[in-house]
C-alpha cells in the first residue's frame, strides 16, 4: 500500500466469496429442484423410511408416560361406565322380569277366555328374515329391495318390519327378490289404532321429505294427543294387530277447517336398516269369504230400487 492513498478494498483475510443475495437464490432454486425432484421421482423416500425406523423406538419411548396416563384415565372412566351400565341393566332386567311374568299370565288368560268363549286360537304368523340390498331407482318414490323372493315363500302384500316397528309392505315379487313400499311412500296408506283412545284411522305416507306420515281425515275435535301411539289395528287383513307404526308428532288444529292437520313420527327409522322382517299376511289365516251371489244382489238391489225393504225371517 502507498503512503498518501486510501484503499476501500478489504484484505483478502476478510474476503466473503458470492454476496448474500446470490447464495439465497442458490439454495432457494436447490430447495424447489429437491422438492420437483422428491416428487417426481421420490428421491428422498428412501432416506425418509431410514430414518422414520431409526426415530421410531424414541417416538414409542417418548409416548409411553402419556400413553399410560391415557390408558389410566380411559381405564377408570370405564370402569366407572360399566358399572353404571350393569345398574340400569339390573333395574331393566328386573322390569323386563316382571313384565314377562304378567305376559305370560295374560296369555293365558287369553287362551282360557278364548276356548270359554269358543273363539279361534290366536294366529301364528310366520316371518322370514331378509336384506335390504338396494333402493329402488324411481327417484319420486320410496322402495327397497330385499334379497328374499317367490323361491323363498314371499308373497305381494306381505308386511316388512324390523325390532322398532312396520317398515312398509312388499308390493312386487320376483322369483329371488321382492320390491317393498316403505311406509314414507306417496301412495302407502295403513290402518291404525290409537293404543290411548283404541280410536281406528288410517295413516299416509309421502307427506314430507324427512320420512314423516299424515294421520288424515281426522275431524277437528277428534281426541288425539301428542305422544299418542299408534299400532296396526288388524282389520285390513294384511298386518298383525298391535305393530308398533308412529307417534303423533304435531296437531295443528284449523278453525276454519273441519279436519285437523296431524302429523307422525314413524317407530322404525326408514333410512340405514339393512336386516327385516318379511311376515306373511294375515288374510292368508282368515277363513275364505262367502261367495258374491249376483242373483241374490240383483234381486237385493231391485228392492231397493222398487222402494221395499227386504225383512228379515
């Protein structure tokens, strides 16, 4: 260095190289060539793998304190749940016990009452058990088909049910699988007998998207309450008496309508069963009907028309 002359240079001992500048877009262009490269062609997975197993004894070791105080409290907490499960179980079992002893002593009582009175036995209905395999593909309706058909004894009319109540009716048979109606269809309709009042009406179906039924043709100040169940009545010679069916939900009553708006809950959840019930109709145990005479109609309905009563003997 001159006398007299001011370097700015810095010695070569404080020398740095490329600036910083320079070195950030060398790792940040090597950085996005490694992930392309990694995702690409998975560079990395190898090394990745080796060193996952390597870290994966410490990662266990590590977890185990909090493993275990998990395992302590999930343990306590049920301990604490099975044994208030195995008391209401208890306190169910021994409400079950004693509705199963008044059961049996009304059915007895039914059979002696019924041989006094001279009356058929009681009808045994026959079931068979079924899978719902699929929906049916009308849009505008509400079916299913099950995997039981005329091969297996299924007839059209035969009541679908599950352990929560009627599911619908099978409508269409085919010789391996059946079509069945559920009770949320537009055109299913079902008789019904209110279990409080021992009222008879008939439910419908179709009358919300939510799967929900219509109690109709009630009159305004009929006696129905919310709450009220409804069971099969037995008289259309299709369902068994005393299915559970729905629970009346809302009653809307209309001053300037004659007939109350009600609707229903059904007891059996219409979505997501998979296994059902397949009974066989019930008129199929009735005794024949008495043949139709047309001679004796006609004859009956000339009376009438003439203005005559026909007495009796």
């Amino acid at each position: 260095m001159q006398l007299g002359t001011l370097d700015r240079s810095p010695p070569p001992f404080f020398r740095q190289g490329p600036s910083a500048f320079t070195k950030l877009l060398l790792c940040s262009a090597l950085s996005v060539f490694l992930m392309v490269a990694d995702t690409r062609f998975n560079l990395t997975q190898p090394l990745r793998n080796v060193v996952a197993t390597a870290l994966h004894p410490l990662q266990l070791g590590m977890m185990m304190p909090l493993d275990a105080w998990r395992g302590g409290q999930d343990y306590l907490l049920g301990l604490q749940q099975a044994q208030s499960a195995q008391a209401h179980v208890l306190q169910d079992m021994a409400a079950l016990a004693e509705r199963a002893s008044r059961a049996d002593q009304l059915i007895n009582e039914n059979a002696q009452l019924r041989a006094l009175l001279g009356l058929r036995p009681a009808m045994t209905v026959r079931s068979e058990a079924a899978e719902i395999l699929y929906e049916a593909s009308d849009v505008y309706s509400r079916k299913v088909i099950i995997d039981r058909g005329i091969s297996q004894g299924v007839v059209a009319g035969s009541p679908v049910i599950n352990a929560e109540g009627v599911l619908g009716q099978v409508t269409r048979v085919y010789p391996l699988s059946a079509e069945v109606t559920l009770l949320s269809d537009k055109d299913a309709a079902i008789p019904v007998l209110n279990v409080r009042t021992q009222a008879r009406s008939s439910a419908y179906g179709g009358e919300a998207p939510n799967g929900a039924l219509a109690l109709r043709f009630m009159a305004a100040n009929a006696d129905v309450q919310e709450g009220d169940q409804l069971n099969t009545s037995g008289i259309d010679g299709v369902y068994p008496p005393g299915l559970p069916v729905a629970k009346v939900a809302t009653i809307e009553r209309k001053v300037d309508s004659g007939f109350a708006n009600i609707t229903l809950t059904p007891n059996a959840k219409l979505d997501g069963v998979r296994y059902v019930l397949v009974l066989q109709p019930v008129q199929m145990q009735l005794p024949p009907r008495p043949a139709f005479e047309p001679a004796e109609a006609s004859k009956s309905g000339s009376l009438k028309r003439s203005g005559f009563r026909r007495s009796s003997p």
